[in-house]
C-alpha cells in the first residue's frame, strides 16, 4: 500500500513453484499476471492475491506481456527450444485472461521475441524478434490478432528492439533500438501497416532502452 508510511504489504504474497521473472497489472487493476522460467504464466486476483488461472501452452521463458486496453485479452510471447536443431524460435500465444483459456492457436516467429505491445483498439499485435544469424538487426511487425496473419510488412531496425508502442490513435508505432556497440543509437517512427518510417530517426549517444507516446500522441518519450 503506497498510501502508507512507510509503504507496506497488504495481500498474501503471489507464491509460485518455480521463479518469476516478470509482474503486470492489467489495466483495469483487477488482475495480475507473473511470468517465469519453463513457460509458466498465471493470474491473479489483485484485490486478493487468489490465483485465478494458469495459462499453459508455453515450454520455455516468457519474455514478453501484453494487455488489450479492456484487459479481456493478454498475450505473451516467449523462446521455444527446437531440440533436433538446438536452437530457438519464438511463439506467441493470445488468451482470455479469466479462464487461462487460449484463444486460438499461437503464432510461430523463427526466433525469440523481445516485446510485444497491443494496438489501443484491441484488433493488432505487434510482436518484435531479433534474428539470430542476424544480431545487428531487429525486426517489428504488426498482426491482426483475429486472424493471426501478418497486418504489414516485417519493420527492420538496425539493432534489437527494446521496445516498441503505439501512439493513442494506433495509426504510428515507435520502436526503441538499445545496442550502442553497433553505433548511434535511434528510437524510429512507423507506419505500421506500411513499414515506412515517418519523421527522422531520434538519436541517443547509448542505447535506448524505452520510448512511448504522450496521450495526445504529440510528444514521444525516450529513454537511454
């Protein structure tokens, strides 16, 4: 309770079995999701710490989660050992929160996901990689989360995606870029049904960790 002084606990702690290794609220605060080693996922019930769902479909780490805007939507995005080849590809699974029902089947990506982020009207997906046999290079693209099939072209940046978001209206995407090995480093803006940058690149002298779109969509904040 922040409200407090000093700012204590109070709810029962959220225990699982194995490590977590990522908390989120869903936007209308009602639930929490953990993530964690071996593809475990649950929600919880944020008023009292009583688990309502796992969500089991993953094998391996959770990288990344996303809420729509209404919180009846979550998707997660994660590695995927192939064992024959030991190497890894990535998959995103979509769900209703409430039951841990998975509500299709997950897209496949050819490798790893970094983040995810849900468009604000609920109906796209942007789920970024980085390719392993081309580390200079991150790619983002948008999909259509009820057909599961890609919206646009795949978005190249140079360098892994730390982030990427949405402004207000989902009509531009902002992705941050976080190796400074590979040179000056850029949060870009997209279109992200064309793939088209829209303004110049945004530069930091070291890697940009996060950027995000102000409410009305006028400003871009970043991080480095």
């Amino acid at each position: 309770n922040l409200d407090s002084t000093p700012p204590s606990a109070v709810r029962l702690p959220l225990t699982k079995p194995s490590a977590i290794h990522g908390v989120q609220f869903s936007p209308d605060g009602l639930l929490g999701i953990t993530t964690g080693g071996g593809g475990n996922v649950s929600t919880w019930d944020a008023a009292t710490g009583r688990l309502i769902a796992n969500l089991v479909g993953h094998t391996d780490a959770v990288q990344s989660v996303a809420f729509s805007r209404d919180s009846r939507l979550v998707a997660t995005g994660a590695s995927k050992l192939i064992e024959r080849e030991n190497e890894y590809s990535g998959e995103v699974w979509l769900w209703d929160p409430k039951t841990g029902k998975p509500l299709a089947a997950p897209i496949r990506l050819p490798m790893p996901v970094n983040h995810l982020a849900i468009s604000p009207d609920g109906h796209s997906l942007v789920i970024c990689w980085t390719p392993a046999r081309s580390p200079d290079y991150g790619v983002a693209q948008v999909w259509d989360i009820s057909t599961r099939e890609p919206l646009g072209p795949p978005i190249v940046h140079r360098g892994r995606i730390s982030q990427a978001a949405f402004s207000p209206d989902g009509n531009r995407l902002v992705t941050a870029f976080a190796d400074s090995t590979l040179g000056p480093c850029q949060a870009q803006v997209w279109n992200p049904l064309t793939g088209a940058a829209i303004a110049p690149a945004i530069q930091h002298r070291d890697g940009v960790q996060a950027a995000s779109f102000s409410p009305d969509g006028k400003w871009i904040l970043t991080a480095s």
